[in-house]
C-alpha cells in the first residue's frame, strides 16, 4: 500500500461538530426547496422594481434658488436700487434658511437672487419667498410693475407644446387658448401653462385736439385724470370670526363703457365732460412683440 498522503491523514483527523445543526446556515441546507423559492422571489421582486424604477434622460434637480424682479419704467440704477431693491432684501432677508442672496441694480428694472442652503424644502421656502414680496409691493413706487417670483428648476422645458389655429381673428384664438390654459392648470400634474400668439386685448384711447381746445383743456390734464382714476389700494386685512379677510380698493377699468364715462372735467356747475367727449375710446391689440407661426407643411 503506498503511504498515505498529508491531505488524507488531515481528512481523518476532522470530525464533525454537532453545533453546526443548531446554525443559520444549516436551516437553509437542510431547506432546499425554501431556498430555491426565496431566490425565486427575490429575482421577481428585483425585476419589478426595476421596470417600475422612473428612468429620465434630464432628472428632476432641486438646486432651491429663488429669483424676484421687479420693473419700474424710467427708473436709473441708483433709484431702483433704493426705491426698490433695498426694501426687498430687508423683508426678504427675514426668511429663515438663505444661504445666499444677490441683487442687481439695473436701469429700470431690479433682479434679486436668492439661494437657500440644501437642507430646506424648496416649496416651503419658494412660498415664504412670494410671502414676503407680497407685503413689500404697498412700499413699491406707484408706477413699479407687480413683482414677479420665479424658481429656477430645470424640469422648466415644455413636454408638451401645440399649435391653436383657426377661421377666427386674434383676439378669439387667445380668448380660446385662454379657456384651455385655464382648464390644463387645473391638473395637479401641470406645473405651468404658458400662450404665446395672438392678441391681447387693450383699451385705446384717441383724443381729437380740436375737441380738446373747444373745451380748453390739454394733454397732460386728460393723462392725469386717466392716471388718477385707475389704481388699486389695499387697505388692510380685518378679522371676522375665524377667518381673515384682506380689503382692497379697485378703481381700474374694466370695461370700455365705464372709461368711456370718465368725467375728465366739470364746466360752470353743473357741466360735465367726459373722456368719450373728447376722444374716440375702444379696445384695441397690444402692440406684438414676438410672433408665433404655424406651419402646415
């Protein structure tokens, strides 16, 4: 017989050790089809969660930056910067979690940055944000535009773009494009609906100055007049009961009737003359600055 090799004399050394039994690994030895089952659930279980994970060429990134602007016509840096952007970044400032905040300062119009620190929900900061610009806009100049809040999101890119055309004018196509942005908002899946084209509608106004030296008035007192009588004022919010309710007074026009019934000025006593005394008022369309195309072909 040969000798017997280092590797069989070490094999009949080992002995079995009962504790092995009593182990985790032994459960799953002696439990073969269990085994083969559970890997069977697992594979399944990871095969749908892959097909049920979203896939997205361009992910959803919420860098949480917040931009507010506000334009004043004629305005020079220096006034937008004390007139407005100073009074913004003082009410702004307040809101807890900013990381950062930067304005500019342009001719005519004020632009303010403001980034918040990773660890705050964008929505709830995005909402304080329009808080806060709400109850600077009473302290803004009479002549500023409503301040506009804006977060910066790059899932802004349209996914759904279409064309609205039709044997009807301008002002009926918005009026249509109007009906369904209204309808598309009022999904919650919908983060914004934006039109482009067509006309808008605006109230025109078109003195006769051979009226307007009949009746010895000018330009500047008609302007005036006009400008005097259209505003909106807030005037407060007022608790009644449980609940809060916020006043305000509005003078705009809103329809042509009412404009075109203006008293513009009071001769003797009783006179009175009205704009559609001296001017020819009606609705007209905005002036375009972009066009938008449809193309059949």
């Amino acid at each position: 017989m040969s000798p017997k090799t280092q590797e069989s004399l070490y094999l009949e050394k080992l002995t079995y050790d009962p504790k092995l039994d009593d182990s985790w690994f032994a459960f799953f030895i002696e439990r073969k089809r269990f085994l083969f089952l559970l890997i069977i659930i697992i594979v399944i279980a990871g095969y749908l969660g892959l097909k049920a994970l979203p896939l997205e060429s361009n992910p959803e990134v919420s860098i949480g930056v917040g931009v507010v602007s506000v334009a004043l016509p004629g305005g020079s840096p220096e006034v937008m910067e004390d007139l407005v952007t100073k009074k913004l970044e003082k009410e702004i400032s307040k809101i807890k979690g900013i990381d950062t905040m930067t304005s500019t300062s342009m001719n005519s119009v004020s632009v303010i940055s403001v980034q918040f620190k990773s660890d705050t929900d964008t929505a709830t900061a995005m909402r304080d944000l329009k808080d806060k610009v709400d109850l600077v806009k009473p302290k803004l100049p009479a002549d500023a535009k409503d301040p506009t809040v804006t977060e910066v999101s790059f899932d802004d890119t349209p996914i759904w773009t279409f064309s609205l055309a039709g044997k009807y004018d301008g002002f009926k196509l918005r009026e249509y494009a109007t009906t369904i942005q209204e309808e598309l908002e009022k999904n919650v899946l919908v983060s914004d609906v934006t039109i482009s084209g067509g006309d808008e509608t605006e109230y025109g106004v078109f003195i006769d100055p051979k009226k307007l030296d009949a009746y010895g008035l000018t330009i500047g007192a008609v302007n005036s007049t006009l400008a005097a009588e259209n505003f909106t004022v807030p005037i407060g919010q007022y608790d009644i009961g449980s609940y809060t309710h916020s006043f305000t007074v509005d003078e705009r026009y809103y329809t042509v009737a009412s404009l075109r019934d203006l008293v513009i000025a009071k001769t003797g006593t009783t006179g009175i003359i009205r704009l559609s005394d001296i001017a020819r008022v009606e609705e007209v369309a905005k002036k375009r600055t972009t066009i938008a195309r449809l193309s059949d072909k």
